[in-house]
C-alpha cells in the first residue's frame, strides 16, 4: 500500500495535487483555511483535517501549497511541535531568499519546489517540477513526487529550485511582454491579431535557438562567438522599436529598458560582439 500524503491548501494548485495524488491510489489528508473550499477533494476521497497539526500529524510526508511564504509561515507557526521530523516540500511560489529561510524556520527535512505548470497540466507529460534542498527527502519520496509530472532535483540549496522556476517565469513574462507589444502595435494599425499571431508564435519560435549561443557566450564571459547580429546593428535598429511605437501612438514602456542597455555595450566598446553581453550590465546591478 502507498504512504500517506498531507497537503496543505486546497486553492487551485493545492486541489490538482490532491486530486493527482488521489488518482494514483495516495492516502491524502487535506487542511484548507476556508473548510468548504476542500469539500469537493472529500467527495473524491481526500480525508479532511481541522486543524493544521491534525493534517501534519496524518502522514510523514506534508506538501504545502498557499498562495506565498506569509501564508506557509502563519499556517505552519501553529504546527510547530507537529512538524518535527517530518518531511516537509513546499511548493508555494516565493524566492530563493525565502526558500533557504523556511529551510531552516521548523525542525524538518525539507525540500522546496516550483511547479512549472498550471493546475490543469498537473498529472499530465508536460508538467515537471523543480526541487531542491534535502537530497534524501528527494529520493525517498521521488515516486509520490513524480505523480505530479517530471521532478528535475537541481540540488542541495533550499534556494535554487526557487531560482530555476523565477528564471523560467522571467523567460515567459519577456516572450509575453514582446507579445504585448507586438499585438498592441499591429492591433493599432487595424491588424487582427488573430491574423498576426500565427507570425507572431513562428518567429519566436525560430529565435529560440539563439538562447543556446548567449548561453555559450555568457558562460565563457566572451560575446565575440559566432557573432551574426553585432549589437551595434542590434542597437541602432532598436531605437526604430521606440520610433514605430511613437508614430502608432502606443506606449514603448515594455520594451523600451532594452535599449540604452545596448546603446551602453557600445558606448563601452562592445559594438562587434553579441546581445548576451548585457547580462554583464546587469549583473553589476547596471551600476556604471
Ligand atoms: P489560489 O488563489 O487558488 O489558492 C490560494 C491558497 O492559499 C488557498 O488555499 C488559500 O486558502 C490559501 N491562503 C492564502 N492566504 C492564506 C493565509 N493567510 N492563511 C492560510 N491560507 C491562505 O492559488 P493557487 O492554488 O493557484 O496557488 C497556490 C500556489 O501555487 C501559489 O504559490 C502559486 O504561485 C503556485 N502556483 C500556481 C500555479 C497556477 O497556475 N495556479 C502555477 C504554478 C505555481 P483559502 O481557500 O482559505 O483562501
């Protein structure tokens, strides 16, 4: 028979993992701050707990999963004597700063997540999660964790799951921030976007491969590797980004930090190598 699982929180993400959890035949408790709001998980299987330290006491395994690291603190504060020894993943969104300090608030083994999915994709191929911290709470508990999608363990920094998983939603909200532009430009012209958009995923797409150079490039702390786009090409052409926007009458505010980044690469005498050399700007924090 399978072990028992706790879940903490039964918002949108914390249900799917309940409901994950109960289809591949796991024993699961639940605690939720508003009670009615895990009454559908009962109806399914889900034992209920009502209180907290009931929850943690019901398996050695708790996952907790709120909406941010104030809501974990002041839920777990009230369990503290039950938490002890157990193992503890959380994978609520937050920091790499509050990871490793939740890592060390309560007397357990833990490990920290991010759920690289939507509540709907847990369960499903394209859903993975990273963790970090406690390499033996990871590899006891890998078979429940991997009910939930592929589980990438990125290692024993309590922080670095939470590094992984911010710099993937960085990755996301810059494609969404171009798209928002783009879609904003071409709409205010009178351009559908449901015309444009197929365009718009095509050529995105293609410059995905160009993330595989700067990642060499930044690496190696050298941008004059198979440079095809110098980035005082790439400058002056950024600057008609601004000027199309202007004539439309949008705002350039989403895109617009970009460009003295670059225009300061070549000002810095940088102009015949790549675009990845910002990261150098911005790792000191852009302080000239
Ligand atoms: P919801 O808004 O649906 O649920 C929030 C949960 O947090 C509820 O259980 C809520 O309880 C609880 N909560 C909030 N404040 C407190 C508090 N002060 N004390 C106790 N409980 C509290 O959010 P999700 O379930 O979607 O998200 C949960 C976590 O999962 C977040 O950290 C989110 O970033 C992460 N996540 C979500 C994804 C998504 O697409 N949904 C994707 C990847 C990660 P109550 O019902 O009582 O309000």
């Amino acid at each position: 028979s399978k072990p028992a699982v706790t879940v903490l929180g039964a918002g949108d993400m914390g249900s799917a993992l309940v409901r994950a959890l109960l289809a591949a035949g796991y024993p699961t408790t639940v605690w939720n701050r508003t009670p009615e709001r895990a009454k559908p998980l009962v109806a399914e299987g889900a034992t209920q707990a009502t209180t907290v330290a009931e929850a943690v006491e019901a398996s050695r395994l708790v996952i907790v999963c709120l909406l941010d690291y104030k809501s974990v603190t002041e839920v777990l504060d009230t369990a503290r004597d039950a938490l002890a020894g157990q193992v503890l993943v959380n994978l609520t969104n937050g920091t790499q700063g509050q990871a490793r300090e939740l890592a060390g608030r309560y007397d357990v083994d833990y490990l920290d997540g991010g759920i690289m999915a939507v509540p709907p994709m847990i369960a499903s191929p394209a859903a993975f999660v990273f963790y970090s911290g406690s390499r033996s709470a990871y590899d006891t508990n890998k078979p429940v964790l991997e009910v939930f999608g592929e589980s990438i363990y990125v290692g024993t920094d309590p922080g670095f799951a939470a590094l992984h998983d911010i710099g993937l939603l960085s990755g996301m909200y810059g494609m969404f921030v171009g798209g928002l532009h783009a879609l904003a430009l071409v709409t205010s012209a009178g351009i559908p976007a449901t015309k444009f958009a197929p365009l718009l995923k095509r050529y995105v797409s293609s410059m995905t491969g160009y993330v595989d150079r700067m990642a060499e490039q930044i690496d190696k702390q050298d941008y004059a590797i198979d440079v095809t786009s110098n980035i005082a090409m790439q400058s002056a052409g950024y600057v008609n980004l601004t000027l199309s926007a202007e004539e439309q009458g949008i705002s350039p505010e989403l895109l617009a930090p970009l460009g003295p980044l670059m225009a300061q690469r070549v000002a810095d005498g940088h102009g015949h190598e790549d675009l990845g050399g910002v990261v150098e700007l911005l790792k000191k924090g852009n302080k000239k």
